[in-house]
C-alpha cells in the first residue's frame, strides 16, 4: 500500500507543476509561515517579548519567560483581521476585501513557589493554545495575458479542427480555507531571580483546502468563440510536533537579555486529496464550449470525478531568537527581538521531492525579522506601540515582498481583571503564477492585513 501511495506522491508532484493551484514547494513555504498571533499585550509590541516574559505568548517566542509571571492567570484574545488583496495582471486591477473573526489565543499559567529552601525559587507551567496561522482569504484576477492556452474544442469533427489561438481574456478565482493551530506545553523556573530557563513541546494541527477556478475565453479570427472552465482543489490535513527552549538574564535592574531556539516542525503524515489528476488530458474538472457547436465538453460527464490521495513528510525552518529589553521600573520598557529563520533547510519527503527541495536549498535563504516593541504605564492604563520587519524566504524577492508592520494598543488593570485592546497592520506584496508551464506573467498581488484584538486576562 505504502509503494501505491509513493507512487502517487511521483505522479502528483509532476501534474501539480503545471497546474494553477500551488505546487508542494509554495505549500511547504505556506504552512512554516507565522502570523505572530497572541495576546492583545503581545501583539500591541509587534511580539517583541523575548526578554520580557510575563505573558502567555512568549511560550511561542521563548518559553523562559513563563516564571517572570507573579502568579498564576488566565487568558484569551479574540482576533478581527480585515485583509485587502488587490491583484493586477497585464494592466487590469481587481480588488477583494474580507473580514474575519476568530478566537485566536487561549491559555493559563500556574506558579508555584518552591517549597525548599532552594536557588531556584519558583517554578512555572504554561498551557497555550492559538491559530500560528490562518490561512482563510480570496482573490481574484483578470486580465489578457495575449497567450491562448485552450486551442482545441475535444469534440471538434472538422479536419483540420479549428485553432482558438487568439487570446481574449483570462479570469482567476481562489479561495483559501482553513488554519494552523498549536497547543504549547511549557515549563520554567528561576535562578537566584536573574536567570530563567525553560522548555516548551508544541503540537501542530494543520487543515488547508485551495479552490480555484480559471477561465479563458479566446477566438480563431473567423467569428467563433471558445470559453474554457478548469476547477482544481485540494484538501491537505497533519499533525506536526516542536520542541522550543530559551533564557533570560537579568544582567542589571534595567537591561535583560535573551536567546531561545525552536526547532523545524515535524510533520510527519501530511494527507492531501485532491483532483488535479490527469482526467482525458486535464489536470483537473474540465467544461470547454464553443460558439459553432452546440455540444459541451465536460470530463466529469457521467459522474467522472477521479481524485487521489497523498501522504508526504515536511520539514519546516527552525528558528533562532536573540533578545534585549530596557525595562525602567515600573514606568516603561523598550523590548527588541531579533529573529533568523532557515529556510535552506526546509524538507519534503516520503516521495520524489528533489525539485522542491533544490529549490528550498539553492532559492531560498535565511531570513532576519526585527520586532521592536515599547509599553508605558500611567497607574492602572498602559499604552503600548511596535515595528515589525520580515524578510521574504525567496532569494529574488522585491523589496516590497518583504512583511512590514506596525502596531500600538492599551490596557487597563482592575486588579484581578486586565482588558487590552491592540491594532496592527502589515503588509507585503506576492505574485502568484497560474499558468505554471506557460509564457505568460504571474499576477501580482499587494497584501494588506489590519488587525483588531481584544484580551481579558484573570489572575488565578
């Protein structure tokens, strides 16, 4: 059974190359990706709380910080992202604006003071659970690429049959669903209250489907028409596993420094379903019309859906954080993080992956990202800001498709009670090509994301 399914993996590996949904090297590239989700505190500073500790989404940066935590609490964020995703192809602009809501963090901390006269004074474990990254958007492209790629009507009797080779216009609809979510489970404990050290386990669970549509209508210069329809979806669910460990160093009162290193995640069974096969020559559910005969080319005619099921293995980056804060007392604090992710070493596995993971090897590149963050507290209110910057993992990226952002929000502490609230905005350009195979531009999308989040935390 195993040989079947490797075979399978060869096939698709070769038809999804030519086909207008993503091809497992931009899979794999979109599940190690992270959209920094956490609490309202956490993203107000651009995540920027590796030396910091002190709230439940460092366990994702650097699970040390769990015993800088007073005592024990609980919390949960409530997420709003609007994304605008304007794409241009050969000149036409089309714009697709939606708006999602989404309980994106939850979790708790319990303290304990160490029972034993002891340097390590106290102790800490903390459960997290959040959506590492949300994979639900739509776009849409249209435009004349001047290629006609559908030149033959299937059931042409003529002889010779009639060439479609005049390209008049092209339509691309894709919809992504689905997310990435993670469960950490964390340990922490203090040294003489100026080294924290601690290790994290986290467990992935990965759901993502691509549906997507491209229509093409072209003509043969003699008055006669051909429309073409090809739908293509895929359906991939995993489970992977990481391991994460970090410190923090109080060096002085006022500075703090950290470092922490998350390895690649592991998925070792990735199940995709999908129907880009080849069905009578389409990779694809195929429907071509024609002006001059009133018959319909469908391959799915007579219930015809063939479809096939994958499993492979992916490897993802590990990532490795440096980490200083400036902490004022109880004023303010400045907070920087420093991040290197390595792509290089990305994997795919369990079929014949060598043009994906040449690709990963030889085109991608270890990426910087820099968040910076700053909280100033007035009482019981704080107000808080952020910068973040990410490199694209693409060696010939644009400036422009490197993830630029920033953030600001506050909060107000009742005592046992903390609400906050935080705005965030990023964005990036991307092109995506949907005629892989053929001499036509990829079409370019300009990516903006705004982010609304709310925390209520409670101390325990």
């Amino acid at each position: 059974m195993k040989k079947i399914i490797t075979l399978a993996v060869l096939f698709a590996v070769t038809i999804t190359s030519y086909s207008q949904s993503l091809g497992y090297q931009d899979l794999g590239l979109l599940f190690s990706q992270d959209d920094n989700n956490g609490t309202a505190r956490f993203t107000s500073m651009s995540g920027a709380f590796g030396a910091l500790g002190g709230d439940l989404s460092v366990m994702n940066i650097n699970p040390a910080g769990l015993a800088v935590f007073n005592n024990s609490a609980f919390a949960a964020t409530l997420n709003s992202r609007n994304t605008d995703i304007n794409t241009t192809y050969y000149g036409n602009s089309t714009n697709n604006q939606e708006q999602f809501l989404n309980l994106s963090q939850a979790g708790a901390v319990l303290v304990f003071d160490s029972a034993y006269k002891s340097d390590w004074s106290k102790f800490a474990i903390g459960f997290n659970y959040r959506i590492t990254k949300d994979f639900t958007n739509s776009f849409s492209a249209m435009g004349n690429s001047g290629v006609a790629t559908f030149r033959d009507f299937p059931l042409d009797n003529n002889t010779p049959t009639i060439d479609y080779n005049i390209a008049e216009e092209q339509r691309f609809f894709n919809d992504y669903k689905g997310e990435l979510s993670e469960m950490n489970i964390a340990f922490s404990s203090v040294h003489r209250n100026k080294l924290y050290v601690g290790a994290g386990l986290n467990f992935y669970d990965l759901n993502f489907s691509q549906r997507s549509t491209l229509v093409e209508f072209n003509n043969d210069g003699n008055g006669n028409t051909l429309d073409a329809n090809i739908y293509q979806e895929n359906f991939t669910t995993g489970a992977g596993v990481s391991l994460n460990f970090g410190f923090i160093y109080k060096a002085h009162q006022n500075f703090r420094f950290g470092m922490s290193y998350q390895t690649p995640t592991w998925f070792t069974e990735m199940l995709e379903e999908t129907n880009i096969v080849d069905n009578d020559g389409y990779n694809g559910d195929t429907e071509i019309t024609v002006s001059n005969n009133n018959t319909i080319y469908d391959n799915t005619f007579g219930g015809n859906f063939p479809s096939q099921r994958l499993i492979y293995r992916l490897k993802t980056p590990s990532k490795f954080t440096t980490s200083a804060a400036f902490v004022f007392g109880k004023n303010g604090l400045l907070s920087i993080d420093y991040i290197n992710k390595n792509y290089k070493d990305m994997q795919l596995s369990e079929g014949d992956f060598s043009d994906e993971n040449n690709f990963f090897a030889n085109e991608l590149r270890n990426t910087h990202a820099i968040n910076i963050g700053s909280e100033w507290r007035f009482d019981r209110f704080s107000v808080r800001g952020g910068y973040k910057y990410e490199q694209s993992p693409d060696k010939m990226a644009l400036d422009s498709d490197n993830l630029e952002g920033y953030s600001f929000g506050g909060g107000y502490n009742f005592g046992n009670f903390k609400l906050d609230l935080a705005y965030s905005n990023n964005n990036r350009t991307s092109p995506y090509n949907f005629y892989s195979g053929f001499n036509v531009n990829a079409a370019d999308l300009d990516i903006d994301n705004r982010f609304f989040t709310a925390t209520v935390s409670i101390n325990l």
